[in-house]
C-alpha cells in the first residue's frame, strides 16, 4: 500500500457510497488471451507481433489499440482481417482454457455486497465481448450496471465511461471507489474524480501511474483487507 497513510485510506474508504471495477486485467485475467489471440491472428497474416508491443495496448480504447497496429504494422494491414481472425483465435483459446477471476475480487465483491455498497463496471471493452468474458468467467449475473466503450464517445483515458457508471449507480463520483489495473484505466478513473485505486497487472507499476492514483494496491484481496478494516 502506497500513496497513503493508514488512517487516511480508512476514512476514504468510509466515505465510499459506490464501487466501480474496469474488467480486464482486474476482475479478469482476460489480457493473456487476448495477447495471445493477436498474435496468432497477426502471425497468420504475416506479421509478428513482440509481446512487448501488445503489453503496451494494455487498457486502451479499441481505436486507439486499432491506431497503434496501423502505426506498428504500416497502412496497409488489414484491421477489418485482424478482427476476424482473433476473435476465431479467442474463441478457442478461451474454450480450451477458460477466463480465470483475479485473486481477491470475489471476497471483495462479498464485502461489497455486505456492506449494501451498490458496484458496477466500467470497460474500455465492446458491450458484447465483456458479457461474453464474464459468462465464461461464471460471473454472467454479477454486475447490473455495466457501462462499455459502445455507451460514450471518448473511452479511457477520457473520464466518461466512470462518470457515466456513477450517475448509473445513482451515486455522486467523489463517493465512488474506481478499481484500475492500467494507466489508462487510472487516467480515467482520476479525471473523474473518483477516489482511485491502482492494482498494477501485466505491466509493473510506474511512477506516473502510481502518483496519479490515490491507493496502490497487489491485488484485489488487499483492498478487501483494507475495506474490511475501514471502521477499525
């Protein structure tokens, strides 16, 4: 835990009237499967793509990640193909091995829940793909309020699919506790003005991200620790 002393994060974490969670990468371990699918798919195009590169489209907005492969690949790879293909890739990829739920998130969604704290998501992902990854997960009938990239303009790191979430939860933003495991995802839960919460996943955690953030955390189960000691 950085960014904050012990009795700071307690009383921040007293006032919480909403909880927001991105998915990939925080609720879900989704991001190997589609780094895996991209670059199956890009191979089977003649291309090939680093790992490294696909870490660095962690969190971001499908144009901006759409951007990025027309960038690194040239103006002549075919984005429409590359769709096609790795979702035939994902699809078998998740079918074999399923999607596994992040340490901690279920204990903390428990709590969450105990506490009559009202929650939802927030994903740079389409509508259809989060339903379908939480569905795989065995968590199809968690989330009532989901907000995806299909229901704002400007996806992360604009603050609107945060904003958006609360005014779904029917809760002020400043009262909301926002859950990112990207520098987007941070960027965005922080402009909103949500207290925010960093849990670095496929990428270290970085200074910048870090000091954008409010709380950093290992992973989902110490956040639940500290939730459950707030009133301590």
């Amino acid at each position: 835990m950085v960014n904050g002393e012990a009795d700071a994060v307690r009383q921040a974490l007293r006032a919480v009237e909403g909880a927001i969670f991105d998915l990939d990468g925080l609720v879900l371990d989704t991001e190997s499967t589609y780094f895996m699918a991209w670059r199956q798919a890009a191979e089977h195009m003649g291309y090939q793509l680093p790992s490294a590169f696909c870490l660095s489209l962690s969190g971001l907005h499908y144009r901006d990640v759409e951007m990025r492969l027309l960038e690194f690949c040239g103006n002549a790879f075919d984005l429409q193909e590359f769709n096609r293909l790795s979702g035939v890739c994902w699809y078998r990829i998740v079918e074999k091995q399923g999607i596994d739920i992040k340490k901690g998130f279920l204990t903390l969604l428990w709590l969450l829940q105990d506490s009559g704290i009202p929650y939802g998501l927030a994903t740079n992902s389409r509508l259809n793909n989060a339903l379908e990854c939480l569905d795989f997960a065995g968590l199809g009938n968690v989330f009532e309020t989901i907000v995806a990239r299909d229901h704002v303009e400007l996806g992360k790191p604009a603050p609107d699919i945060f904003l958006n979430a609360a005014e779904r939860l029917s809760i002020p933003i400043s009262r909301c506790l926002a859950l990112e495991d990207s520098t987007a995802g941070v960027m965005a839960a922080s402009a909103s003005g949500a207290f925010t919460v960093y849990i670095p996943s496929v990428l270290p955690a970085d200074l910048y991200t870090s000091e954008l953030s409010h709380l950093q955390c290992r992973d989902l189960g110490e956040v639940a620790a500290l939730w459950a000691a707030r009133d301590l």
